[in-house]
C-alpha cells in the first residue's frame, strides 16, 4: 500500500482559494493529508479519513529564508490558539487545517488581507510576470527585427520562426493572467470597502494546459526539424538537459541551504552563483566541443568528402548535388572541384546556397556562386527581393552615387523572367545577377572574368528555375 502521493498542480491560481480548499477537504476525507507543496507537485502522505477544514492564507515571505520569520511564527501561533494547525508552506503561501466546524475563520478582516495578498503577489506572481513579459515581447521584437533585415535568413529558419511561435502563446497567457489579476484586484478592493469576504480568482486551467501543449509541440518540431542535422539536434537537446539540470541544481541548493539553516543572503548567493557558473559551464563546453570538433565534419550536416592541406592550412572538398554546375555552362577539363550546398526551409521560404570553387592551389580555374528562394506564401515575395537589393546597397551611404553598388533593372529575355537586375559597382557592370519568377528568386555570381552570354542566361536559367 502506497504511504505518499504526488499530485500535478501547476495549474491552480492560489487565488482560487475556494477551489483549493475545497479540493484539500476532499482528499483529507479520502485519507490523504497534505504534507507538502511545491511549484510542479504537492505531496500527500496517508492517514486516517478525516473531515477536515482548510485554509489558505498569504505571507510576506522570502523563498530564500532559513526558516519562518518572527513575524510569521507569531502568525502561527495566533492561527494554532484559534485551532487551525498549519499543514503546508511555500514561501509566501500558507495552509492551515482544523477539525473544529467552529473554529473562528483566520481571515477576519477584508482590507487587511487584501493588502496582505497585494503586497506577496506583487512580490512574486506580478514582478515576475512582468520581467518574463518583458523578456518574451523583447524576443519576439527581436525576430521580428530579423525578419524586417534579414528576411530570407531568419524565414526559412524553422529556429527562428519557432521562437516566435513559442513565445507568442506565453505572453498571451501572461497579459491574459495580468488582466485577470489587476480585474480581481478591482473586485476585491470594492469587497473590502464593503466589509464584504473577498471574491477568488479563477483558475484558467485550460489557458494553462494549452500553452504548455503548445510549448511542447513546438520543442518537438524543433527536434524532428532537425533530426538529420546532428550539430543543431545535439544543441537543442544539450541546451533542453542544461536548462532540467539548472533547475534542479538550483532548486535542490535552495532547500540544502534552507535545511542548514544558512541566512537569506548565503542562500541567494549561491543559488544564483550555481545558476552563473552552470552557464558559463555550458557555454564554456559547447565553444570548446565546436572548436574541438572544428573542421572533423562531425558536427556537420554533411561533412566534406576530403581535405587537404595548402601552405600550412586544411582546406576541404565537399562532393554536394548542386543544380548548376560550370560544366554546364562552358568546357573544362578540370575536374577537382568542391561543390558545396546548404539548404534551410521552413513552411516559409526554401532557402538554398550553392558553390563551386577548385583548389587553392588551382585558383586560375573560375568558381561560380548562387541562391536560391522559393516563396511558398506570396506576401512575402517583395521582402525577399528586397533582401538581396538592399544587402549589395549596405555599404552606399555616405558615397557619391557614382560609386554606388546597386542592382538596375535590365532586358534580358534569354531568363525567362519577370524580373532580371544586374549589379553595377560604381557604375561598371559585374558578373552579378538577380532574377525574379513568379514564386522563386535566384541570385548568381558567374565568375569575374567571364562574358556572359545569353546561351549561359538560358541555361542558368533551367537550372535555378527548379534548382531548390
């Protein structure tokens, strides 16, 4: 027969006092007496069956104190002559029980305890509630920021799009509990004034449940985004286990220091000293196995082929299925090329880079260099394009427009395009190309000295038009 139970109850607003109560009197008469509560779980231990009547009361307290204060085991004792025996505590939180259907209620006084409640929620519930809404609008601001300069990039992330989808149902719940609140908080103030028993705050349980579902399914399709990519996958699932293992370092230092009885500051300093150097720690170690590991491809998509070593460096030589390829565009008998691509997509965009170089110690051979964008939602077809215009426009402020990169439009039918823009530097024509079909945009750099011809435009064009 089991002597412990462990109940999930993160989804309770202490607020909800009624419900609470009610629910702690139910469990008693089923021969489970509260013993413990805490942030994830509240723990029961087994007794007789009783009918029991309980109380939930607020204190100003610190998480990090030794133990209960002067002013609180004062408390206790006033509750303890009036016969309720308090059962559980967490931090500011305190519940109290009595078997005596007599027993004078703890709280008498509507305005007193209101601004008991106001002074602990503020505390905790609300400061921290705005320090995290602060954090999440300014990471969503921030990729929104990505998205506005450097939207190809950060669209065809799945990392990037998912920050923003996992922080948006976060700050909806806590402006949704903030408004609650300061609702509640209107109510209960007109209660007082009334001398009437404050009102409770509701439990969204359901809010709740749905963000941490949703905060779930997002984690999961990061991880299955990048099942096949072995650096990103080991990151998400190392930065998932550092930040279980920094919780339950911390929170485990926390309750050791509470045990020794070790002052309030002690106890801060070196929870947050933990929590400081598990950071370090891991930031230290990710940069150490990246450096390590550097150039051994085994943190790699797809690591290179070969390498080899150029006047005392390692080069590599990738062997990636590229679309166009500058045998497809002149005659060469060289055939020790590196040809490399890399591909980020997102239910967005479909991002992919493509090179082909020779050896350094071939460099007299041409390279050839290209991107290409599939926009899969239309709107964001304008932004894209803006995105390799106003990249090769970066550096013009301040010049004299003759001495401007810029992209200008020009006629070249042999594309196929809607769209084709030539890079001019300083007004002389590169090699640089920027076309526009209906749902793909594609930007190549043919080698600097070459003539292009429209046989190349023509045959570029097959390529990139279905290269992605």
């Amino acid at each position: 027969m089991k002597h412990t139970k462990f109940e999930w109850m993160p989804l309770y607003s202490y607020l909800d006092r009624t419900a609470i109560t009610a629910h702690l009197s139910d469990m008693a008469a089923q021969g489970w007496m509260l013993e413990k509560i805490g942030g994830w779980n509240w723990r029961y231990r087994r007794t007789e069956p009783k009918k029991l009547r309980f109380a939930l009361v607020f204190f100003p307290a610190s998480q990090f104190d030794p133990g209960p204060s002067e002013g609180l085991e004062t408390y206790r004792d006033y509750c303890a002559a009036a016969g309720w025996q308090l059962a559980a505590e967490a931090s500011q939180v305190q519940i109290f029980c009595t078997g005596d259907e007599t027993a004078v209620p703890i709280e008498t006084d509507p305005a007193v305890e209101l601004a008991n409640i106001r002074r602990c929620v503020k505390r905790g519930f609300v400061g921290s509630y705005w320090a995290l809404l602060a954090l999440s609008l300014f990471q969503i601001l921030f990729q929104f920021y990505q998205i506005w300069t450097n939207p190809v990039d950060t669209l065809s992330s799945t990392a990037s799009l998912a920050s923003v989808l996992n922080w948006l149902p976060l700050d909806l719940l806590i402006i949704a509990e903030l408004t609650r609140y300061y609702r509640w908080q209107q109510r209960a103030k007109a209660a007082a004034e009334d001398g009437a028993p404050l009102p409770d705050l509701k439990s969204a349980r359901w809010l709740n449940m749905l963000v941490m579902v949703w905060s779930c399914v997002i984690v999961l399709w990061l991880l299955t985004s990048y099942w096949d990519s072995r650096g990103m996958f080991l990151l998400m699932a190392g930065m998932l286990l550092y930040m279980g293992l920094m919780v339950l370092l911390a929170n485990t230092a926390k309750d050791a220091m509470k045990h020794l009885k070790a002052p309030s500051w002690v106890n801060i300093a070196v929870t947050y000293g933990i929590l400081i150097a598990l950071t370090v720690g891991f930031i230290s170690g990710l940069t150490a196995l990246i450096l390590r590991n550097s150039g051994s491809g085994w943190l790699e998509d797809h690591p290179p082929t070969e390498t080899y070593e150029y006047r005392g460096m390692t080069w590599r030589v990738y062997r990636d299925d590229i679309p166009l390829c500058i045998e497809d565009l002149m005659e060469t008998d060289y055939t020790q090329w590196s040809t490399e691509a890399r591909m980020n997509s997102s239910f967005l965009l479909t991002h992919g880079t493509y090179t082909q170089r020779p050896r350094m110690d071939a460099l007299d051979q041409p390279d050839l260099e290209y991107e290409t964008v599939t926009v899969k939602s239309g709107f964001l077809y304008g932004l894209c394009k803006k995105d390799f215009i106003s990249w090769v426009e970066r550096h013009n402020h301040g010049l004299p427009r003759e001495n401007w990169d810029e992209y200008r439009l020009i006629d070249a039918p042999a594309w196929g395009a809607d769209e084709v823009y030539r890079l001019y530097c300083s007004g002389k024509p590169s090699n640089q190309f920027l076309i526009c079909w209906p749902d793909r945009i594609a930007e190549i750099k043919f080698d600097w000295d070459w003539t292009v011809t429209e046989d190349m435009m023509s045959t570029a064009a097959r390529a990139l038009r279905g290269g992605i």
